[in-house]
C-alpha cells in the first residue's frame, strides 16, 4: 500500500483517464479505484480524507481529486502532473468544439443540434438542484437558507453576495451544530510548498503583466478566478456566478449562446466549468481560451495544494463548518433560480417538452450524459 509512483507515471495515467472523464463529480469513484485499488498509491482512509476535503473547498471537485491524489504521493509537483493530466483533453476538445461553433452555430443543422441540447442542459441543472438539495436540505435551516438564496437571486442579487449572506446565515443558524472530530490523514513527511510559492509568484506576475499591457485578458481573468473562488460543491455550483458574470453583467454573450456553451462542456470530457475555454474563445480567440482555461483552474490547484496540511485543524472548526453548510445549502436556491432562468430562454413546444422529460428520466434513472446528449442530437436533427 502507498506506492510512489513516477511524475511521468501520475501525468499518463490522468491524461488517459481524463479523455473519458464523462459525468463531471462521477469521475471521484474512479479516481478512488485508480489510486487506491489499482495502483495503491493510497490507503482508503486518505482517499476518503481527500474526498471530504474536495467537497469543502470550492473549484471542481473531480479535478481537485486528481490533484490531491498527486499531491498525497509525489507533493506539488505530483499534484501539477495530476492535474494537468486530468484537464488537459477537456481543454483541447472544447477549443476544437469552440472554433467549430464560431464557423458553423448559424447552420441550420448547427441550429437543431443546439436547440436540443439547450433543452438538455435545463435538465441537467433541475436534476443538479434535485440532488443538491437531496443531500444538503436536512433541516429547516439549510431550506430557510436556500429558500432565501433562491429569492435574493431571483431579484437581480449579485450571487457572490447571495454566498456571503449564505455563509453568514450558516454560522447564526447553525450555532447550536456540532461537528464531529476527524481523524487525521496518513503520517506523513509535509511536502515542500516552494514549487506551490513559485507558482504564486509566477502568477501574480502574469496577472500583473496582463493588467498593464492586455487589461481586456485582465479582465477576462478576474472573472474566471472569482467564479472558481465561490464554486462551493463543485463545478455545477460556478453556473450562477458565471451566467450572472457573463450574461447580466458584462454582456459577452446572450442566454442561449451561454447555454450552448455549457453543451459544448458537457459533450467534452472533463468539469462543467470547462465552459470558461468556450467563453475565452468566444470573446477574444486561442489567447483568450488559454487564460480563461487557467484562471478557472489555478485556484483550485492552489487552494487544495495549500489546505491539505491543515485539513484537520480547518474541518474541526465549528465555525468555518458553519458557514461551508450556509454556503452549500444556499447553491441549491441558486442553481433552482439558474433552472428557472434558463427554461424561460428556451422556445419551449411538444419536441422540446419531450426532450427535457426524457432528459430528467435518464438521468433520474443514471443513464450516462454522453448517451443522453447523442440522444437529444439524434431527435434534434430529426425533429427541430
């Protein structure tokens, strides 16, 4: 148990596994087989240990998994390949997919397809709502929260400000929770955080170049990190900061092209929010996909590579878990808000009725993303 493995050997082996990553969060229970069954590169308690860990802090959680599987055997540098590896074939599919949507989105054909899968990702997100609030409404508290969340947005609320509130609700409405104490990871040396201090400063120094010479870049990366930095629960949790970002705020885009974006991501192996490589391109060509891509990710690399040696002291905190349960409880008013948002963009009719309800029943019923979007294009082409 707890082989080491190569820096080549982690880069490889999530590079394979991210060209299948279907299924978003799905893809931890491989990881978990890869690392602890497969390769036994870690005990199943650390694994689990990384597993909470990822669902605490904000970013994908698939990807920060991967990182943390890295980081556990080979320190920043195993935590970077893994990481690297996992996103890489997402990226690479969705700036093909991004080009070829810029060429082609007004042919007819082009047309049907998106009109589908348009219908499609409503459902995902209803059915995202669903489980969020499945697993996290289990008191009058987190319903209040999320109930308020919902309305707060609804009524034109910056959802960074929904989050904050959201968190502030947590810790009052909570105060009589109680947390139990967590065992703590395998013993084991503490990496050096010298290459992870590198990487800040090569950052900020790349932040701060764009800020001088390429503002609109700048720009383009601000927003990607901030929607990264509130994306609690993972990646289905960015859709509100994102689509209030992008569509509300700055008017990069519509609706339905946003929609058609969060497709693309989804017929891409990889995290929802790889979304952000569609919206760089969309706005300012390969550069822009280059630093949206990065931005969306950097800071969960960072912020998972630096929590892991104080995981313990952070879980057992009351308060800090008091205010991670208003956070997590206030994405499901959200991401219902997002649901109703998205559905009053669509030209509903007897087609798209069917498609959005065989959607929700496939997925209800666990029927693999990548047949039900084949599915949808196949009655698009025929029927839109």
């Amino acid at each position: 148990m707890d082989q080491k493995p190569a820096i080549q050997e982690l880069l490889w082996s999530f590079l394979r596994m991210g060209v299948t990553a279907f299924g978003g969060p799905a893809m931890v229970a491989h990881i978990r087989r890869m690392a602890v069954v497969e390769k036994e590169w870690l005990s199943d308690a650390s694994c689990r240990d990384g597993m909470t860990l990822c669902q605490m802090i904000p970013g994908a959680t698939a990807m920060q998994m991967a990182a943390y599987v890295g980081l556990r055997t080979r320190g920043i540098r195993g935590a970077a390949a893994s990481f690297i590896g996992f996103g890489l074939p997402a990226f690479l599919a969705m700036l093909i997919l991004s080009a070829f949507y810029v060429r082609a989105h007004a042919l007819p054909a082009v047309v049907s397809v998106f009109g589908g899968l348009q219908v499609v990702i409503v459902a995902i997100v209803a059915h995202a709502a669903f489980l969020f609030g499945k697993n996290l409404l289990k008191d009058w508290q987190g319903a209040l929260i999320a109930l308020t969340a919902a309305v707060l947005f609804g009524f034109g609320v910056n959802p960074i400000g929904v989050i904050l509130i959201a968190g502030l609700c947590g810790l009052g409405l909570y105060h009589r929770q109680t947390f139990p104490a967590v065992a703590g990871s395998d013993n084991r040396k503490p990496y050096s955080l010298k290459p992870l201090v590198v990487i800040v400063l090569v950052a900020a120094f790349v932040f701060l170049f764009l800020f001088l010479f390429q503002r609109r870049l700048f720009d383009l990366a601000y927003l990607m990190t901030k929607v990264d930095l509130f994306a609690y629960g993972g990646g289905f949790a960015s859709l509100p900061v994102m689509f209030n970002e992008v569509v509300h705020v700055r008017a990069w885009m519509d609706s339905l092209t946003f929609l058609d974006g969060i497709a693309l991501g989804q017929v891409t192996p990889g995290p929802i929010i790889i979304t952000a490589t569609f919206i760089g391109y969309l706005q300012y060509g390969l550069p822009g996909s280059v630093v949206a891509t990065v931005a969306i990710f950097l800071p969960s690399f960072l912020i998972i590579s630096g929590t892991v040696p104080y995981y313990d002291r952070l879980r057992s905190s009351p308060g800090c878990n008091r205010v991670l349960r208003g956070i997590l409880v206030s994405f499901v008013g959200l991401l219902l808000s997002v649901t109703i948002r998205f559905g009053l963009n669509v030209p509903w009719d007897a087609v798209r009725i069917f498609l959005v309800g065989g959607a929700l029943v496939g997925l209800f019923f666990n029927i693999r993303l990548i047949y039900l979007v084949i599915a949808a294009i196949a009655v698009s082409l025929l029927f839109l």
